[in-house]
C-alpha cells in the first residue's frame, strides 16, 4: 500500500477524519467500480451496488488494513468476492423475467470499443486472480492505476529498472493467463488495451452515494466519522469538491433481475437509510392532485365483493361469488371517463383466471375479479396519450383491496428519436423499450408512475415516439433499442445524460445499433437424421445479446445478428437431452453440427422437515450454477438447458430429458426457506430435497404515548458481522428492495423465505423498524429456525434520540 493510502486510512481510524476516508473513496472508486462492472455483467446497478459494498467493508475493516501492503490489491480483491455473491443472489433470476430481457444489452457504452478489449474484458479479472498476490499488485499499480516506475521502484523499494522489468514479467503471465481462456495478444497490445479500458469514470456522484451508505452502515452512537454525516458533507463542499471531479458516465450495461416470486423492476442502492426515506416520502397522493373520494379512503376497508358488477362473470370467466374490484379510470386534466383504457396485471394473483389486460367500457369502468386469498395486486393503468399508473395493494401488509377505485390518469411526456443501424440508414420494426429505477418510497403509496416496460416500434423512416410516461419519471429511465438483425444499441440512463433527454423531449435522439454475425448450422440426432423444431440459442440462457433460431425439417437453422467471441451454442428439442458446445463466433465461421442424444430421467422429490411432501414446490435447473459454458471461457460443462416445473400433490418433479453431467438445481415453496445448489451426481436419478420452515415475524407497532396503532412503517432486514453472536450484533443492512417491506395499520406479517446473504450458511435476520417522526427499533439476532415469532413494538418519539434496540 502507497503510505498515503495507509495515512489516509489511520487518519479515518484514529482522527475520525471524514476527509481522509473520502478521499479514499475518490482516488479508488473508478477502480473498483471498473471492476464490478466487467464481473456483473455489464449491469451498471449491480456494480455500483458492489462498489458500495467493498468501500463499506472497507470502513470496517479500517483498523485492520492499516498496515496491509497494498490497498489497491485488498479492494481489487474484495470487488471479485463481492461481485461474485452478488451474482450469485441476483443473476440466476434473469431468466425468469423473459419479457424484460428483450431489451438488454451488455455492450458498453463507449462509441467504438476496441475488438481487442471486447473479447478481454469478459475474462480479465478471472485471468488476474490467477497472478499471485505480487504480480498483481504490479500490474494493477502500472496498468490499471497508471503509476510511472519511479514511484513503483519506492513504493517495492527496487530501482526504476527492477520495478519495470517486475512489471514486464508480471503482465507476461497475465498474458500467458489470458491465452489459456482464448485471448491471445502480445504484450505490448495487452498494455495498450489495459491502459485504455481496464479503468473507466464511475458514475458521477457514486462517490457522495457511497459516503451515505458508509455512514449509514457504522454503528449508532458513533463519532461524527462514524455516525456519517460528515464524509458526504466533505464531498459536497469546500476541499472535498475535488474527489466528485471526473465521476463521469462510463462504460455502462443492463441486466435486469427479477426475483424468484416477486416481481422486481432494477434498483438502484442510493445509499440513504430506510429512516431517510420514510422521512422524505412524499404524503400519499391521488392521480391529479386531488383530494381522495370516499371510494379511494377505503382501502383500508375489507376485501367485499361488488353486488352491482354487472357482466363480470362474462369478462373475468371467474365465479361470480369471488372478490371484485370495480375500477373507473379518468382523465385528471379533462376530468373525463377514459374509455378503451387498457389495464394490465403484470403479474396475476396466484389462481386468477381473468384477462390479463382488461379494457375500460365507455364510463371508464372496468370490474376485475381475484381470488379470495389474493396477498398482492398490482394494476397497472394507461391510456393513449396519458401516462401509465401502477395500483399496489398488499393485505398483508396491511393495504386492503378495496371494492371500488377511482385513477386519474396525468397527460405523458411526448418522447422520440430515430433508430439507424451501423452504417446509419433508418431501421423500421425496432423495438425501442424503457424501464425505470427503483426506490423503496415508491410503494409506500398506493399509486406511483411506475410501470414494468414500456415499448415503441419505429417506423419505416426510423422514426419512433412515445408518450406514455409521467414527467416524474423522466430522470429514472433507461432503455435501449433493439431488433432482430441487428446488435442492439448501448443502455440509456437518463440521469447521467440530461442532454440525451433534451433530446428525446425533441424526438431528435439517436439510437445506433449494431452488425451481428449470422450463426448457421443443422441438429441431428446421434443416427445423424435432421431434428425438426430443435430451439438453438446462441449465447448462455437469460443473458443479453443471446439469439435464438429453431430449426425446420431439414434441422437447419440460422441465428441472426449474434455477438463475436467465445459463445456457448444450445439445442434443444422435445425427446432429447440439451446439448451445448462452446464456438470462437466470427465472420467466418462455418456452419456448425449440433447433435442431440436420448436424455435422462431424473426424479425429485421436495418434502418439508418431517418428511411429508410439498405440493406446488418450484423447481429449477440452475444455469448460473453450472457455468462451465460461459462467453470467454473454453472449459466445457453441463447444457444451458432451460428446465423449471411445479410438484405435484406428492411433492414430486419430473425431468424426463435431462442433459448427462453434474447438474445443479434452486428449489423453493410458499412458507418454506428456498435453497439453493442442490446438486445431482452424474449418477443419480433420485434426489430428496428437504426445505425448512421460514422465519415468520409478526405483531403490533403503536406509538408508546397514545397506545394507537402507528400508521404507517417499515421494517428492513439485515444480516449479522461474521461471527456475531448474542443480541448487541453488528448488522449490514441489505440495500434489495424486496427485504425492505412497508406497512400501514400498526400491524405486520411477514415471512422469511430465503437468506438475506447468499453463498454462506445462513446467519440469521435482525429487523429495523422506522416510522416518520419515531426513533428506529433495531430487533436481536432471529435464527431461521425460530419459525413464528412475535414482535410487539412501542415507538418512541424521535427526540434526536438516534437508534434503539
């Protein structure tokens, strides 16, 4: 470590200066955000995410690192582990959102990346932790920080000379490491594309961002260093403006992730404690900015069925006796029913038979029928011209269903621009989608401006608009273009390119896509006869960028537009095992053979503790899991096999064309503890699941003065320090909106169906409480195998009283 890195970190330590940690953070956070960014994917949350978690645990482990020799090397380090549980949380649930992974894209959005770096930078921090610890350090202080070699012949204590000729030898095995995943260079080209690429700007104000969550992270009670206000606050101001110079938009890429149950648009950690949100959450608001009607206040009220929902047998094809929800949709500027307003349930409650985009009649009604047990609903409302709406009601939560509903639809942005492709002529029939970033305030109310996805399809000049989007939502946004025949374009965020917004505000914005290479080839089975409707995907299952084809009776098929480089090539077919071959993709590649044997059968059977099998039971065949067959990589491994199903009423799943090898499966089921990485030998055709109980949490918060319920409150879970034992532990909060539930009525229910950390054995759950104006409650250590426990709770005004356990 460069001894100003060890100052910097001692003065944090022992002066609680906010200004040395801070500077910290400025001088390495392009580093390790850098870094996240290539080993997530490409997604540009995911990494700031890591990038937050390593400077946090860089905080904690202050006293400890002052003496390490190299910083750099300890946080390039930490991003891979980090990185490496966050996919492991995340990624595997892409697959399950097929409809948002239409429109990823991981190419980076630099203009014209180099050929040599898009085939590096999928496996250069694999190729780096081959280096032992030393080479490292000298490759990262050259090539990645940019040190000239009289300050690395100081800082290794050798000649100018001897520090050159350590370096030289230390990016040779880093070469030598590379030519073994398929990437060979020489020297001289690998420094040039290092130099260039290894190290782009992060985010501008992701430095500020991880300042709060540092802060927020430590401990109540502690200095002013600790307690956190003051490292943002150097940021912001006077000499610590220096340390947000530079944080630009880098190379940026998506993958959205969705999780295992729950519907989950992308989120963004903003690093602000859930007591800060709920404290600068907006008051729950209707459609217009108008008082609520007497419909809208209830909905605290019962779920009660609408007796005069005429018809609604016919439209829903439920029964009639079943709960209804009689919505009227309204223009807020004209005050007028919106007839032909189409609603959309994104995702339906379990059992729900109705249409799943219903229209409004000509009063702007529509009656929606669900099921009695129905926990979640969530409608989204829009209207040619107006913006969409999302309606969100949880009764478990304590936000009742309600039988009638009025929305109020504001006018949207009108948004445009053209889509061309590399050589810049207009592409008509691309599909231009849009998404949005996530914060937890957002479901504190029953309608925001969210929506799941947006889309527009451009014209035969190009030409695309849309205006389906409320205003408020206009800096969240990010999206892309894309289209069969073509690479799509670089991810979109808004809110790191004003300008881009202008110009969509405009419909003068571009999107440029890119030229793919064809995939061509026959699947025959072992006999060599043709396989007819064989589905081949080129590039692993569930990531961007990766085509599909099925072939026709001759099994021939043809993938348009596939990504250069290493990538795995699949096929599939009914009565066969998949089949997956790793293939160097390039203009001139031949046409491939895939061939597809009989498969086998495999039998699992999920039961709970004691014995009994669990009906409905969600299985899947974890590709992520087995990721021998990944872009940059030539090892090869079991099939990107697509296999999820549900256990019958013995707790049993079939899989009648498993592929041969070691194959690894996430099994999960309501009020059960997921687990994930169950492995199947290559030999077995039986295997037991056994599931645990979940860790339920329930009980009553009311204010300690008044005795009543406290109205509105969340609860965030968190995970324990290693080690941490006894009921005064130290918590890392999770920064997934899915462990962050709000609730309203002064009572909560809630289960724990997986770990807050993943890739460890589960440590347990501690709970924060926050309420606006009420001092937060942290709860101890709950075990998993706790199973139902109750939690009464008495807040306490705030007072500046801080925390309390």
């Amino acid at each position: 470590m460069k001894d100003d890195d060890a100052d910097l970190l001692r003065r944090y330590r022992t002066e609680q200066s906010d200004a040395a940690f801070a500077e910290l953070i400025g001088r390495h956070v392009d580093l390790v955000y850098s870094a996240a960014l290539r080993q997530v994917g490409g997604d540009a949350h995911a990494a700031q995410d890591v990038t937050q978690s390593v400077f946090i645990d860089l905080s904690r482990q202050a006293a400890r690192l002052t003496t390490h020799p190299s910083l750099t090397g300890w946080l390039y380090t930490s991003t891979r582990f980090a990185a490496a549980n966050h996919r492991r949380t995340e990624q595997r649930r892409r697959h399950h959102e097929d409809t948002a992974a239409q429109m990823m894209n991981l190419t980076p959005a630099s203009a014209d990346p180099a050929p040599e770096w898009e085939r590096l930078r999928p496996v250069l921090d694999d190729a780096m932790h081959d280096l032992t610890e030393s080479d490292r350090t000298a490759v990262l202080a050259r090539h990645f920080e940019q040190r000239p070699f009289a300050e690395l012949g100081l800082r290794f204590g050798v000649s100018e000379n001897a520090a050159r000729m350590r370096v030289d030898r230390a990016l040779e095995k880093l070469r030598e490491a590379l030519a073994k995943r398929g990437v060979t260079s020489t020297a001289a080209a690998l420094a040039v594309a290092l130099a260039g690429q290894a190290v782009a700007a992060a985010p501008t104000g992701l430095g500020a961002q991880i300042g709060r969550a540092v802060a927020a992270s430590l401990p109540a009670g502690a200095t002013k260093t600790v307690a956190g206000a003051g490292v943002l606050a150097w940021l912001l101001g006077g000499a610590g403006k220096w340390a947000l110079i530079g944080l630009v938009v880098g190379a940026l890429g998506i993958a959205t992730t969705m999780g295992l149950f729950r519907p989950k648009t992308a989120s963004l950690n903003t690093g602000v404690t859930a007591r800060e949100m709920v404290a600068n959450r907006p008051p729950p608001t209707v459609a217009g900015d108008r008082l609520p009607t007497e419909s809208q206040k209830a909905v605290t009220a019962p779920v009660v069925p609408d007796p005069d929902a005429k018809g609604a047998r016919k439209q829903s094809g439920d029964p009639e006796d079943q709960p209804a929800l009689r919505l009227t949709v309204l223009a807020a500027d004209t005050g007028q029913p919106l007839a032909g307003a189409d609603l959309d349930l994104p995702w339906a409650p379990r059992g729900y038979r109705g249409p799943k985009k219903p229209l409004t009649d000509a009063a702007g009604i529509v009656v929606i029928h669900y099921p009695a047990d129905t926990q979640e609903l969530r409608v989204v409302a829009a209207a040619a011209h107006y913006a969409a709406t999302m309606l969100h009601w949880v009764p478990e939560r304590g936000r009742m269903i309600p039988a009638e509903y009025t929305v109020r639809l504001v006018p949207g942005v009108l948004l445009g621009g053209t889509v061309v492709d590399a050589e810049g002529h207009p592409v008509a029939g691309a599909q231009i989608g849009w998404n949005h970033e996530d914060g937890m305030a957002s479901h504190d109310a029953v309608e925001s401006h969210d929506f799941v996805w947006m889309t527009a399809q451009s014209d035969p000049s190009g030409r695309w608009h849309l205006d389906r989007i409320a205003a408020d939502m206009l800096s969240k946004l990010y999206g892309s273009a894309t289209h069969p025949d073509h690479i799509g374009s670089p991810m979109l965020f808004l809110k790191n390119d004003p300008a881009a917004l202008e110009q969509l505000r405009a419909q003068t914005h571009l999107f440029k896509l890119g030229r793919g290479i064809d995939v061509r080839g026959t699947v025959v089975n072992k006999d060599g006869e043709p396989v007819n409707g064989a589905r081949v995907r080129v590039g692993p299952n569930g990531f961007s960028g990766t085509r599909e084809s099925t072939t026709d009776a001759t099994g021939w098929f043809e993938a348009k537009a596939c990504p250069s480089g290493p990538q795995p090539v699949t096929a599939e077919a009914d009565g066969y095992a998949a089949s997956t071959q790793e293939v160097e993709v390039t203009a001139e590649l031949k046409p491939l053979r895939l061939v597809l044997a009989p498969g086998r059968r495999i039998r699992l059977l999920v039961v709970d503790p004691d014995g009994s099998p669990i009906a409905k039971a969600w299985v899947a065949y974890d590709t992520w899991g087995n990721q021998g067959v990944f872009p940059g990589k030539t090892k090869s491994g079991p099939a990107q096999a697509e296999f999820s199903a549900t256990a019958d009423s013995d707790g049993v799943v079939l899989w009648k064309d498993a592929p041969e090898g070691r194959l690894t499966f996430d099994v999960a089921a309501k009020g059960f503890l997921r687990r994930d990485n169950i492995v199947l030998e290559p030999d077995a055709t039986d295997v037991t699941a056994r599931l645990n109980r979940a860790l339920t949490v329930f009980g009553t918060v009311i204010d300690a003065d008044t005795g009543k319920p406290v109205p509105q409150f969340r609860m965030t879970a968190g995970w324990p320090q290693p080690g941490a034992s006894g009921t005064n532990v130290e918590p890392h909060w999770s920064s997934i909106d899915r462990h962050s539930v709000a609730f309203v009525g002064g009572q909560f229910r809630h289960s724990f169906e997986e770990a807050i950390i993943s890739g460890v054995e589960n440590p347990g759950y501690i709970l924060k409480f926050t309420a606006d104006g009420y001092a937060t409650q942290i709860t101890r250590l709950l075990k998993p195998d706790e199973g139902e426990v109750q939690l009464d709770l008495k807040f306490t005004s705030d007072g500046g009283g801080g925390e309390r356990r």
